[in-house]
C-alpha cells in the first residue's frame, strides 16, 4: 500500500481502495489541543507485543493501523518495534529501525504527530531524523544513559517512565513501602540526570509506569495517587491500556479477560486520569478513549463554571 494513502474502509474514504493523499503539513507538539486530555495511539510494528502482537507486524499493515488510528482522532501516534512486555526478548537496534522507520516516515508524511517508544538512543536519533517529535523511553534511562544527551541535543519532549530492572526481572522487583511515594522519588532522582545532561523541564513528560515493576494492587494504587506525581511539576502520561491488572479485573468464572476485551476498563481509567488532570493517555482504542476524554474536559468544565462566584 502507498505510503500515503488512508486504509481502505477509513477516513473519509469508504472505496476499498487505497485513496492517494498529497503530503500535509508536518504536526507540531506545540499545535496539540490543550482543553483537553491527549490521546496517544499505540502501534507496536512488533511479531510479540502482549495485545497486538503480529497484527502490524510489516510496513503496509502497521501504515494502515496507524492512518486508522489518525483518521479515528488519535492526537499521537506511538510507534515501538521492540515488544515492552514482561518477559520479551531483547531487539537490536538495527532490527527495530528497521521495523519502524519506514512506518514513521509515512505517517509523518500523512500529517500525524509520531512518537517513537524505544530504549536505544541510535533509533530514537533515526527516528527524530525521520520525522518523529517525541521520545517515549519506558526505561527510564536505564538501559542507555546516553539517551539523555541526544534528548538535550535534539531539544525534543521526552516521556520518563518509570520502571525497576528490565523486561526479564521487573516483576521481581515490586516491592515498595508506599508506591506513590517510591515512584515519584526515584522519577525525581532520573530527571535530575536529565538535568544534568542539559534536558529542560519543558521537554520532560512523566509516566508511573503502570505494569511495569508492579504488581495488581499497587497500580491501583498509584492510579489513586496519580495527584502526587503533580508535585514534579512535569505533563503526566498514563498508559493502562489492556494491562494485565485490568484482565485480572474482569475475569469471569476464574479466567482473565483478554487484552481485546479490556478497552471498557481502559476507557474508565481514561476518563478518571482526564478529570483529574492527566495531559494524555497511551491506548490502543483510540475511538472509546476520545469519547472519554471528551466527557472528562465538559465535566471538569462545568466543575469549574460551579466554583465561580456569581456577580450581583
């Protein structure tokens, strides 16, 4: 399929073929709405990613799922070609730009805001290079410290997630006190190096990382403190999106809801994370988790048109 063209049966298209569109404008981070909590698309061009893994997994595939994902209102769309789950293999970075670079390039060219997900400071550079206006970097610094001079360099916004070990011994590793407390101050320790290495406050986006070093009951306990994170003063990104702890949620009759059947639970924790003040979500439903935050901006709207006084 052509690199710009909308995927069959999306958009403003209903012809089963491929409709060829002139390149837009590239998106700016800084033309993304601001009434609103932000929706972050996720597109994992991966063989083994936990929800949609092998779905995308060539160019033409993981192009059209993006398209969709930007014609349904997707403000973002985050492109990783390594899978982040518990448990997943390691991907070189040649393999990964490989996977993801040509994905990039095309959605750039039909007018979305790409992030690209990835832990390896080479591919984030290939990736800025191909278009890409944000680095989304779920470890943390923690697997290639030199990822924070290339963000200082490159001036780009940076999304600090926090996470304890790596994919193989995460789970080892939620043990916490109090979580809020925990993950706040070890994303407060990161973010200095960060601003060591010359990253300004403006660039940095937080996410607690839900999944990844936690257990069941602590994300549900970080999502109850999401407030906390505040204290950072930094944009706060929340990614539940299928997670295993909403699985365990739903089951029925001792089985796990699947991560397809989990997107009504990710819309709720979608519309809780926008009232309270979340400045975006990473999901995989862009459609239900729009209507989410677009229920969450009018209820804090009228919230805040009840709290002003009344003149005389």
């Amino acid at each position: 399929m052509d690199s710009l063209a909308a995927a069959p049966g999306t958009g403003p298209a209903t012809s089963p073929l491929p409709i060829l569109r002139k390149p837009r404008p590239a998106a700016r981070f800084d033309d993304l709405p601001t009434d609103r909590t932000l929706v972050m698309g996720i597109l994992n061009v991966t063989p083994d990613s936990f929800s949609d893994g092998g779905k995308h997994a060539t160019a033409d595939t993981a192009i059209a799922a993006g398209l969709r994902m930007f014609y349904a209102g997707a403000d973002i769309i985050d492109v990783g070609g390594e899978s982040t789950r518990p448990g997943a293999d390691d991907v070189s970075p040649d393999e990964e730009q490989r996977r993801v670079l040509p994905v990039i390039e095309a959605l750039v060219k039909a007018g979305a805001l790409v992030s690209i997900d990835t832990t390896h400071a080479s591919t984030a550079e290939a990736a800025v290079k191909a278009g890409a206006a944000i680095i989304n970097d779920i470890s943390g610094l923690s697997i290639e410290p030199e990822m924070a001079e290339f963000v200082a360099a490159a001036k780009v916004p940076y999304v600090l997630t926090h996470r304890r070990g790596d994919a193989r011994t995460m789970n080892s590793l939620a043990e916490y006190t109090d979580v809020a407390a925990e993950v706040v101050a070890e994303l407060a320790g990161v973010r200095d190096k960060l601003y060591a290495a010359g990253v300004s406050q403006e660039q940095i986006i937080i996410d607690p990382g839900l999944g990844f070093a936690k257990n069941d009951a602590q994300n549900w306990e970080l999502l109850q403190n999401l407030d906390q994170l505040d204290s950072l003063g930094h944009k706060v990104l929340v990614g539940a999106s299928r997670k295993r702890f909403l699985g365990t949620l739903l089951t029925v009759a001792g089985k796990a809801a699947a991560p397809e059947e989990r997107d009504g639970a990710t819309a709720a924790i979608t519309a809780i994370s926008a009232y309270r003040g979340a400045w975006a979500v990473r999901v995989h439903d862009v459609g239900s988790s729009l209507d989410a935050v677009k229920v969450a901006a009018r209820m804090a709207a009228v919230s805040s048109a009840a709290t002003v006084p009344k003149t005389q």
